[in-house]
C-alpha cells in the first residue's frame, strides 16, 4: 500500500509520484509538472502575460546569471586545454 501523494501535472492533468516531474511553490500557490516540456508550456503563457515593464528588470538580471555561468564554464574548459 502507498502512502505517497499523487501529484497532477498543472499543464496536462496527468498524475507523477512524489520525486519525479517539477514542483514549484510560488506564495501560497503550489504548481505541478510532470515534465520539463509541460513546465516550459506553462512558463511560455504565463511570461507572455506579464507586462513588459513589471519582468524586464528580473529577464535582465537571470540572463546576466546565465551569461555569467557560460562565462565560468568557457573559462573553466579554456584552462583544461592549456
Ligand atoms: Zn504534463
């Protein structure tokens, strides 16, 4: 007999066990993916929707991360050749 709680994927309605798919708490709302393709579905609707000028600020500053990163690992990949 399992005890585990059944997730419900948000975007498609299908059931994932605890452990697998996406989970994110945001505030008070907790949103379920069962797969990164469900969640990137959702992501896509749900970023189209928020004014401009309230997300660019925090697009900016994830891009900036992510550059960053790419910058760690290019140096990183650079000193393995040498
Ligand atoms: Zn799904």
């Amino acid at each position: 007999m399992s005890v585990e709680r059944k997730h419900y994927c948000v975007t498609c309605g299908r059931p994932f066990p605890s452990g697998q798919g996406i989970i994110i708490k945001i505030g008070d709302e907790v949103l379920e993916f069962h797969s990164s393709r469900c969640f990137a579905k959702f992501a896509k609707s749900l970023i189209e929707r928020i004014p401009h000028d309230e997300i660019k600020g925090y697009v900016r500053k994830v891009r900036e991360e992510y550059e960053e990163l790419l910058e760690q690992k290019r140096k990183t990949r650079a000193k393995r050749i040498i």
